[in-house]
C-alpha cells in the first residue's frame, strides 16, 4: 500500500472508501500540519508502485509548492519539479528522494558530473543537464550577493571567497587576491594557472603583474587541492617561499597563502593557512 499525507482524519476515510491506493497515516500524525509533513523528510509519500498521478492533489511537488510556498517544502519536493516524470516503476518523487539518499546533499549533487548523473536510473542526460543548470544558477545568485569589495581579514575569508568555485574543480588552479592598504579587495582574484602546481608555472613575473597594474599594496595567494586534503606539498611551500622574497623585492607583501580544500575528519574548516601553520615564515 502506499502511504500518503493527509489533512484530516475526514480525507483519510474518504480515501480509504474511494479506493485509493493511500494508506492513511497513524493517529498520532493528525494534528501534524500538512506544511510541516511535506517539508519533513521523514514523512514517506508513497512507494514506487504508485504513479504520480495517482496521489491525491495537496501532495503532489507542484501543488504543495502552490499551496504552501517554495521556501516551506523540502529539497526532494523541489527536485521532484526539476526532474518533472518518474520513470517504469519509480515515479518521480521517489527518484527525487533516492537522489538526495545517493548523495546526501544538494552541493554533492551539484559537485556530480552530467555524465554520472545521466547514467542513474530515470535521470537520464536531459534530467542531468537540467539539475545541473539549476543548481549552477543557485550557485551564481549566491556569488552575486556578495560584498563587491570585501575585506580580507582572515583565511576564512579567503575561502569563503573562493570555496564555490574551488569545491567544484577536478584540476588545481592558483590564485592571486589582490588588496589595497586596507585589505580590501581590489578586484575579482586573478587565475594565474590551472593544472598541477609546478614553480615553472608559478612564477613571481605571472604572480605580480596584475598586482603592480591594479597597484596592489598586498597579495594573498590561494590554490586548491582538488582531493580535499588541505596537506601543503613541499612544491606548495617551496612556491611560497619564492614569491614571498619576490613580493619583498618588489615592496608587495604576501599576507598568507591558504589552500581549499574540503572539511574533514582531521581539517574541519576546508582549508589551510600556511601564515598560521607555521610551515612557511611570512615577512
């Protein structure tokens, strides 16, 4: 039998002597409001033998949204009106629902290739792109809203300003953050290279020279570690070393140089600053 929310023990009968494939909730879920049951995960809409078109209309994806607000329904809700249809034998709220159980979040979701994404069952690369488009936009709005000129107080700082882009990269990318005299950010960060972090690739002329066209006062250097592992090689802090003694030629400080990652059991920030670990001496 398929389970189902209701708003009354009164629909629950009437179901029942209609013959739908509904199975009334238990007593103790009655005084439960229908907002708060199809927001809650823990509240199972019905199996995969039952078709969405089956279900009665208050907890159908579209009608709950209708009904209760976009910002009141849960997340399988909302990817259920992305995904739009089931497939044979899975309709789609379930799909939707054994997304978020395979991946656990939206951003792991949103971290998944179209490619692995398309090979799930009733996905598909139509589905993939259209998740993948989706979460993107949400993404972008969330970097709009940012301060256009935020300061750079901490490395927290840092990877709040970098972590969307960083978490999504499978290949190595080095930044430079240029500030003014009050670290305030002069501009977006600037891609100095992509690929694996090689000091032929990282050199002081490619670092420094959108620092002295923007007349930086200071830099802060970034680059992620696609593994997740904030662990800083020895290139990492070989690297450092050089454009810290290059930055001082030239009068550009090098505040720090903090690597993205992702939190985990020994780092739980996601990231790490090589100023405050002590591995490399900043001037």
């Amino acid at each position: 039998m398929c389970k189902g929310i209701f708003s009354s023990r009164r629909l629950q009968e009437q179901y029942r002597s209609d013959g739908g494939c509904m199975d009334p909730q238990k007593s103790s879920d009655d005084n439960v409001s229908p907002s708060r049951k199809l927001a809650d995960p823990r509240h199972k809409w019905v199996d995969s033998q039952c078709r969405i078109c089956d279900m009665p209309g208050q907890i159908r994806p579209r009608e709950a949204v209708d009904k209760f607000g976009v910002e009141n329904v849960a997340d399988d809700v909302l990817l259920a009106i992305l995904l739009r249809a089931g497939t044979k034998g899975i309709n789609v709220v379930d799909l939707a629902k054994g997304l978020l159980h395979r991946y656990a979040t939206l951003t792991a979701i949103a971290e998944t290739s179209v490619a692995d994404l398309a090979s799930i069952k009733g996905i598909g690369p139509v589905k993939a792109q259209m998740l993948k488009a989706a979460l993107e936009l949400g993404r972008r709005i969330n970097v709009e809203v940012r301060p256009v000129s935020p300061k750079m107080v901490t490395p927290a700082d840092v990877y709040a300003l970098l972590r969307d882009q960083a978490v999504r990269l499978d290949h190595e990318i080095f930044w430079v953050i240029l500030l003014d005299a009050k670290n305030v950010l002069k501009c977006q960060p600037v891609d100095v290279t992509s690929g694996i972090l090689d000091a032929s690739l990282v050199h002081p002329r490619e670092v420094f020279r959108e620092a002295i066209r923007s007349a930086a006062a200071a830099v802060v250097l970034a680059h992620n570690h696609p593994s997740g592992d904030t662990t800083p090689s020895s290139q990492d802090l070989s690297i450092t070393r050089q454009l810290i003694e290059a930055g001082g030629v030239i009068d550009i400080k090098v505040l720090d140089h903090v690597i993205l990652g992702r939190p985990h059991a020994t780092n739980s920030t996601g990231y790490l600053s090589l100023r405050e670990s002590g591995l490399v001496k900043f001037i």
